[in-house]
C-alpha cells in the first residue's frame, strides 16, 4: 500500500495537524486574504508583475473580511453547509440571513446579498457603489437598506427613500428584477 502521511506542520511557529487545523490558521491570518486577492487578480488579469489597480484592490480585500463572504448557507432544503460541514439550524440561517442583508417586512430581500463600499471619499463628501445580487434560483424585486453617513446628491442605477436613519435602495425599470443567481449594481455620491 502507501507510507504514512505526516499532515503535522509549522506555521510562523504555530503547529498544526491537518487540514482543518492548516486551514484555521490561514484564514485567521490577514496576510493569506491579501494573498488570495492578489492571486485572483493577478488571474484575472494575467499580469503577474503589475501591483494592480490600487482603487480595486482595497474593496476586494474589504470583501474578503465579510462574514457573508466566509459563510455558507447551504442548498434551499436546508442541506450541509460545505463552510460547516453541517446542518445550519432556523436560528443560525437566521442570523448568516441578517448578516448577509436586511430581510425586509413580505421578505422583500429574502435571497438577496448586498455590498456596499464607498469608493471615493474626500473632506465633504463621498461616493459608494453598491452590488446587490439574487442569491435564490428565482426571478427577485430587491430592495435593501443601509445607514448611510450624510446626505445623497447624486445616484445612478437605482432609486432610494429614507426611512428613519436608514436609506432604502430599489430597483429601477430595467434592474428591479434580478434573475436567479443575478446581480445589478448601482451608485452613488453625497456630501457630509
């Protein structure tokens, strides 16, 4: 048959056994999520050399520091979740749900992921660009809601109201509903 495999190591004078263990270590480590960026980027755009486009580098490693983006929910029945090989009980959906995006009163955004990362930012004012994207395998209208520090001036993509200290986004004509596992993404500035 085969030798042993020893799958004990070191890392940065942290020992581990495994797999799990290795992988813990990693992901716990803010060095391996600027890697992971920097090697998709440097696949996406061929270019081992270049350092990047610096304004998308910044909000792709802000992603990576979401819990949505670590988090698994499972299939829509319910099945094991591949981030924790096990079952998510109703409460702990619940909670990956309310982390993931506002669920709205007739769950309105039921399904739906959305990113907000403010782009551009100067002494008295801003810009944001929002990602909103159907994570079901139907057809959604998305809305979602976000606090947003100070007041919009301009905004492309979308439509908003405000509620209390909240700012609700919706679609417009064209992208209000997204098809299964589609996403839409709007922006826009303000001033503080």
């Amino acid at each position: 048959m085969g030798q042993p495999i020893d799958a004990s190591g070191n890392l940065d004078g942290l020992p581990f056994i495994g797999a799990p263990e290795l992988g813990a270590l990693l992901t716990g480590d803010h060095r391996f999520w600027a890697c992971f960026v920097e090697s998709w980027r440097r696949w996406g755009f061929g270019d081992p050399d270049d350092e990047g486009d610096v304004s998308l580098m910044d909000p792709m490693r802000q992603m990576t520091q979401r819990r949505a983006f670590r988090t698994r929910t499972g299939d829509a029945a319910g099945g094991p979740s591949p981030a924790a090989r096990s079952r998510l009980t109703v409460s702990a959906l619940a909670s990956v749900a309310g982390s993931v995006g506002e669920i709205l009163p007739g769950g309105a955004s039921s399904g739906i992921e959305f990113m907000l990362i403010e782009s551009t930012t100067w002494a008295t004012g801003f810009c944001a660009d929002g990602t909103v994207t159907n994570t079901s395998d139907e057809p959604v209208v998305w809305e979602v809601r976000e606090s947003i520090s100070g007041s919009i001036t301009s905004i492309w993509n979308a439509s908003y109201r405000v509620d209390g200290d909240e700012h609700i986004f919706f679609g417009i004509d064209w992208n209000e509903e997204l098809p299964p596992f589609g996403s839409t993404t709007f922006g826009f500035c303000g001033s503080r």
